[in-house]
C-alpha cells in the first residue's frame, strides 16, 4: 500500500491491524504494492477530515483516529466530498448494502459525531443536556458489581430523543473527560456535581465522586 504521506510505519502498522477491511463498505482488500494506478479492492489510504492536514509533520500530533484505510472503489468515489455528502450518493446507496453513518466502521462513526457536534455545541449546553438526560432515564443500580457501587442506564432502553442526547454526552465525555481506570481497562470520565460519569460502550454509568 503506497504511503505518500510519510506517516511513520509503526502508526501505518497499527491503522493497518485496526481495518482488516475496507471501513465504508466492508470489503475485503489486497495491497497490490507494486500495481499502478487505484484497482477497486486495492487497500488505500484514507483521510477521514478532508480539511487536513495530510502529510505527516513532526510539529504536528498525528490523530490516527483521522486516518484509515478503504478500497480504491470508495477512495475514488468519495473525493474530496464531506462524509454526509458522499453517503447521499448513488455511489452509496444502490447497493447490497448501503453506506450510511450506520453501516460504516466504528471509527468512522466515532469521526463523524465529533465532527457533528464539536460545531453545534458548547459545554454549558452540553451540561444542560446531560442534566437532561439524568431526569428521563431510569437508572438501575449494578447489582452484580457490589464492590464498585455505580448506576447505569443504557442506550437501547432510551427513547429515540434521549438516545441523540446520548450520543452527544459519549463524545463530550471522551473528548473533554479525565482519564480513570475501571477494573482493568481505563475510560474516559466527566464529573456533574456530585456524580461521576463514564461510558463502557453503549452503557452510560455514573457513581457519586
């Protein structure tokens, strides 16, 4: 796979093990290293943020998060079009299965609700909608887990406005949370008055701080 970013190939090895196929579509993919030209399943670099930056600049932190690898067929088709506006195309649409912010990777997803809300809101609005949130849920306390006394509430159970609110507070809190571990693994954590909050998946915890 051609690397005319100079990113550094311990951070391409990564991307690489991190999208085993291609993230818009699924497909699987070959490295054709030494092919000219963008065959449709050959693995290809993708900037996820078309705005840049794309060439790898010691002054400046490389976010793997932005960059990810697709097929030529999707690599090609999208562009230099903004992701909502390619998944709007014919390209995207009639097929097998649609390209849509449901069906992309996890990554992507990740991407495109930082982007969606990183411009449409500020903290103190994000607090509001947290509180929000809090007063519409059921919270179920973690019978199982006595040891770490926490309440919980999860996506799938909310209605479909508190699940948009949901949303918005998982990326505020691994945005803009302090670092914490829970168990074995560390997560992202974002304190409201006497609460903490943190976010294992789908699954919205808080514990008194």
């Amino acid at each position: 796979m051609s690397n005319k970013y100079g990113i550094p190939e311990d951070e391409l090895k990564k991307i690489r093990a991190r999208d085993k196929a291609c993230v818009y579509c699924h497909k699987a993919m070959e490295e054709y290293s030494h092919a000219k030209g963008v065959s449709k399943d050959k693995a290809t670099i993708e900037h996820l943020n078309k705005d840049g930056p794309f060439y790898w600049n010691k002054s400046i932190i490389f976010d793997s998060s932005t960059v990810a690898i697709c097929c030529g067929s999707c690599n090609s088709s999208r562009g230099k079009k903004e992701l909502l506006d390619w998944f709007k195309t014919q390209y995207c649409i009639n097929r097998n299965r649609a390209i849509n912010e449901n069906t992309v990777t996890e990554l992507v997803r990740e991407y495109i609700c930082t982007k969606k809300y990183l411009k449409t809101f500020t903290i103190d609005q994000l607090s509001n909608q947290l509180r929000q949130l809090i007063e519409n849920s059921k919270w179920t306390f973690a019978k199982t887990m006595p040891g770490i006394p926490h309440c919980y509430i999860v996506k799938d159970n909310l209605s479909e406005a508190d699940k948009e609110q949901f949303d918005e507070l998982k990326w505020f809190i691994r945005k803009n949370g302090y670092a914490e571990n829970f168990y074995p693994k560390q997560y992202k954590y974002f304190n409201i008055n006497n609460y903490k909050y943190w976010l294992v998946g789908n699954i919205l915890n808080r514990a008194t701080t």
